[in-house]
C-alpha cells in the first residue's frame, strides 16, 4: 500500500498489521514547540528519540527482555517534515530474528498531512544478557500478543554504583 493512501486511511489500532501494510502503527506524538528546529519544523534529533524509544519498546516486547540495545539503523531520509500541532504516527515491523539480534523496519507519517515523512530499512537490536554480552533470544516469530512481556522490573542502575 502506498504509505500516503495507509495514512489517509487511518489503519486501525489493532496489533497485528494489515493486509500490505509495511508496519503496524502504535505511537501517535503531537508536535509541541519543544520538537522544533529554528526553521518552525519537527526536529530531526527529537523524531530520532522516539522512534529508538518505540524500536526498544518493540523488542522488548519481542525479546521478553528489557536488556535489548540499539546496535544498527539504517540510511534515514526525511522526505518530508511535520509543524506544530500536526499529529504524527510512528510504525514498526520485525523483518528478521537473529540468534541474538532483531531486525526492524520503521516509518513515520504526519496523520494531517497524509504525507510520509521518513522510512528507516533496517534497525538492529540485541538481546543481553545481565553482563551485558549478546545472548541468543530464541524467538523466530513476530508475537501479536503481550505474551513475551517482562514481568518484573530490571534494578534501577544508578550513576557511580
Ligand atoms: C550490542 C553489542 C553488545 C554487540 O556486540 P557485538 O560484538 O557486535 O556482538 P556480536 O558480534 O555477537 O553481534 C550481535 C548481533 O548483532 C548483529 N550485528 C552486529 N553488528 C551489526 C551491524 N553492524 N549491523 C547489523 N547487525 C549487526 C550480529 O549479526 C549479531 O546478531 P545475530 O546473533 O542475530 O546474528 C555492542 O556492539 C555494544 O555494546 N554496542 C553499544 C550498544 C548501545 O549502547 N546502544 C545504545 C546506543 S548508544
């Protein structure tokens, strides 16, 4: 599907992604002042920042592991931008399960402007183990359930400890 026409109509809140659709779209974030460039559009650092905090969350899920690291993103193109007040949506795929790693595709699109604003091919995270050394995941498949996610929380790390 083109992602301007999956924009334009709005593809549904459910999990599991539908039929051609690229990625699922989960995160809606609402462009405030903060999010600006001095050109008065989004900034790229600040849309870079949510979509690595929606790839974590992704793995995490995924993973069933809160130790999952950014470890590769691909060529970023921002072929189009959002302005303040716009709405945009974030949306990932798992496109590999590695022994230890899970490959991703990303897009991001403005819900106001029907337009896509970037594509990313390929990002990587790894799964640790507590020393912080790849360990294998054992996960081949994309779960469309909350049956991978942690149940406890990691020991808050604090600085100088
Ligand atoms: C993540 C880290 C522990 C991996 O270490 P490593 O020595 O590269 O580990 P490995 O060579 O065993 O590779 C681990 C996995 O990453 C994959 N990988 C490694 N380099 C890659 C690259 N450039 N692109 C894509 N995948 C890559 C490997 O294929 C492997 O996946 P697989 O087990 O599913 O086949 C280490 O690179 C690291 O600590 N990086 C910093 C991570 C970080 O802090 N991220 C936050 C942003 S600052």
């Amino acid at each position: 599907m083109d992602p301007n026409q999956a924009a334009a109509g709005h593809a549904p809140d459910t999990e599991a992604p539908q039929d051609n659709d690229i990625v699922t779209f989960h995160t809606r974030k609402w462009v405030k002042p903060e999010d600006l460039n001095p050109n008065g559009t989004l900034f790229g650092g600040s849309l870079l920042r949510w979509i690595d905090e929606e790839a974590a969350v992704y793995a995490i899920v995924q993973l069933g592991n809160q130790r999952a690291v950014t470890k590769y993103m691909s060529e970023i193109n921002f072929v189009s931008s959002a302005r303040q007040g716009d709405l945009i949506e974030m949306g990932l795929r798992a496109t590999h399960f590695g022994r230890t790693s899970i490959t991703m595709t990303a897009q991001v699109r403005n819900m106001i402007t029907r337009h896509l604003i970037l594509t990313i091919e390929k990002i990587v995270f790894v799964n640790l183990d507590q020393d912080g050394v790849p360990a294998p995941h054992g996960f081949t498949e994309i779960t469309y359930e909350r049956d991978r996610v942690p149940t406890t929380a990691l020991p808050v790390v604090r600085p100088n400890q």
